[in-house]
C-alpha cells in the first residue's frame, strides 16, 4: 500500500537552532515530492519539487533533499516566522498524490 | 501566477441541510482541479478532481458530489450533511504545463465547515 509518513509529529525549535523535517515514503514508482508549509487556517503554500534521488532545493532557510525512500527539509537558524505546519506529498507512477500528516513546527524567540 | 479563491471562508450548517461550496481559478486555463478534506492535526484526505469540464473523478464514496461547470469553476455540493462532514476544505489546482511532468498543486484558502 502507497504511505507517505512524516517525523517528528510536532518540533519546538529555539530560534536559530537548525534541524530537520523527515518524509518517509513508500509507494509504487516516484514521479515527484513535493514540500508545502501551511499556516493555521489557511490553504497549503507550495515550496519545492523534487524529481530523483540526489537532488536538492534551497529557499531562504530552507533546504530540500531527496533520497530512494526519504526526503529530508532542514532548516538552517530558524525563525519565529517559519513556524508553521510543513507537508510533504508524493505523486506516484500512476499520477495519484499522497499527503503526509505534517510536521508541526514551533520555533521560539 | 495562479490565484484560487474559495467561499465561503467559514460556514456553520446543521445535520441534513444541503451545502454547496465554490472555488474559481484565476492566471491559468485548462487546469487540473481537486478537492480536498484536512481533519484537525490530520493529512489532505483526496475527495474528488477533474480533469476537464464536465470530468469528475472521485477518490471516496460518501455523500458528497462535485461538478465542474466551467474551465476554471469547480464545485463540492451535498444534498444531506452529515456530522462527519465538518472539516477544512481546499480547492487546488495544477496548471497545465510541461507533458509528463509532475507539476505542482496550488492551494486557495480553505472553508471551515462546521456540522451541528
């Protein structure tokens, strides 16, 4: 069965402490994965495309990497701004997209 | 760029009344469109897309239905709610580009929907 899991369920930074968001994936061929950050009460806000194994993405403090069967979104010296809840999706071989739970990021000045 | 708009933003509705809910897409033509359901503290539940006027695939069978009247109007319509219905939901679009690449979906804001 096609699963997309992400980790932590919820993170609580200090501002300017770095670290990383895990999306965990199975699922039946890979076409894209996709990283999205969502503010409480408002539609998800697109961040990166990710295509193969190998490739990286990088916007302000964020940085998006890609293996076989994770991608990883780390996040260099946080800031309050970038609290928010972060999503991944996969769209798979036979073009269904598959949401994550979400992380939950809190970072704290 | 692309812009979803969506209304209502928050609707409040009992048990067994009909509910329709509108989303419109501006700066593409030819989209792909979705529908969408987020439970609290949950992932994006898949409910309907449609890939043409008229077209309309649905991803869980329940008491919901969606049309899509025109190129860049879709909309999620219910004839009885049901409590289980409440939630958050998002209208989404993937603009037609390159063929045969994964093309990423663009989000409008949402309406809560509250079932008494």
């Amino acid at each position: 069965e096609d699963q997309v899991t992400q980790s932590p369920e919820a993170l609580r930074l200090q501002e300017g402490e770095s670290s990383s968001l895990n999306c965990s994936y199975t699922v039946s061929g890979l076409r894209g994965l996709f990283w999205y950050r969502q503010d409480p009460g408002k539609g998800p806000e697109f961040l990166f495309t990710l295509y193969s194994a190998g490739e990286e993405k990088e916007k302000e403090r964020l940085k998006a990497t890609l293996t076989k069967k994770e991608s990883f979104l780390h996040i260099t010296a946080p800031k309050p701004e970038d609290s928010a809840t972060y999503l991944c999706a996969v769209k798979t071989s036979y073009d269904k997209v598959i949401f994550g739970p979400g992380t939950s990021l809190s970072v704290i000045p | 760029s692309q812009t979803i708009h969506q209304w209502p933003a928050t609707l409040v509705q009992p048990v067994g009344s009909p509910l329709s809910l509108e989303c419109t897409v501006e700066g593409t033509s030819n989209p792909n469109l979705y529908w969408y359901r987020q439970a609290a503290g949950r992932g994006l539940q898949l409910l309907f897309y449609s890939v043409g006027i008229g077209q309309i695939s649905s991803e869980v069978p329940q008491n919901l239905s969606a049309s899509r009247p025109q190129d860049r109007q879709f909309i999620l319509s219910s004839k009885k709610l049901l409590l289980s219905d409440s939630g958050f939901y998002l209208c989404a679009s993937t603009p037609r580009r390159l063929a045969g690449v994964p093309n990423e979906q663009f989000f409008g804001p949402g309406t809560r929907l509250t079932v008494l």
